[in-house]
C-alpha cells in the first residue's frame, strides 16, 4: 500500500509526520503508527471530530467556520496550522469533510478539505466523493492524502 511506501520515506529520511483529523476520525494516523517504528515518524494526531475540539485544541477561529463552514479550505487550513503549533512536525496533515451518507450541518454535499504543510508550504486539495457509502469515502480520501504525501517527499 501506497503508505507503507511513505512511511519508509519518512523514516529514512528523518521527517516527522503530525495529523489532525475530522472526517477519517484517526484512519489516517493508523496507517502510520500501524509500521515498526512509528514514533520515529509520528509525532502525534489530533482527532477533531466535533466543533469544540477544532477551536479548543487546534484554534480553529468560530468565526472561519462560521463564515466559511466547519467543511472548508479555511477550516482545513487553521486546523493543520494548529496542529503544526502543537508538534512542530515536518509534515503536518489535515482534513475536514463529509463522508457520508448524511451531511454536516449546512452542506448539501460530500466532499473533503485537505491541507499539507510541508517545509514551509500550504498544499490546498479537495475531493468531491460519487459514492454514497462512508467507509469508501474514508479511504478514497486516505489513499488521495498518501498518493500526494508520497508524491512531495
């Protein structure tokens, strides 16, 4: 699997790996920690599933998700820059969405946010998932998240 290949980038290379999550709800950092030697790449994860946690752990700012939405660039952005403050990781990884089959409030759609900060620089994606069915979404959006890790590292 494409993250076994990342996971060995990152270890061979010394560059650590920092995650906060909503819509994989964790997903994401297990396909990290579940390799020997994982604490030597990740520094930790943040599981944001709920609104409070966005703003209480990662300072998400309340008036970005309300004037944005809590399932937006903006949102995934703040999330991975509050995530970046907490660990200081080399890469750091958010992502913010809908997975289905039910919307968050205030969407009519599923999709998901995701922001990289690697070395400095902010990498913007977003995913418009076809499929009605949660756990393929989660790992459409996991596998995307690893295909474009792989590709910057």
């Amino acid at each position: 699997m494409i993250s076994e290949k990342v996971f060995k980038k990152c270890l061979d290379n010394g560059i650590t790996m920092a995650f906060a999550e909503s819509m994989t709800g964790g997903a994401l950092t297990y396909e990290m920690v579940k390799y020997p030697n994982a604490s030597k790449v990740v520094i930790g994860s943040i599981i944001s599933y709920q609104r409070q946690i966005k703003e209480q752990l990662l300072n998400v700012d309340p008036k970005i998700i309300n004037q944005y939405n809590i399932v937006s660039k903006e949102v995934s952005k703040q999330m991975v820059m509050g995530i970046y403050s907490q660990t200081k990781a080399d890469l750091c990884i958010s992502i913010t969405g809908n997975a289905g089959p039910t919307y968050q409030k205030d969407t009519h759609k599923l999709e998901a946010y995701i922001t990289l900060l690697y070395q400095g620089e902010f990498l913007d994606y977003h995913i418009n998932f076809s499929n009605q069915e949660r756990e393929n979404n989660i790992g459409e959006a996991i596998d995307f998240i690893y295909k474009k890790v792989n590709k910057i590292i």
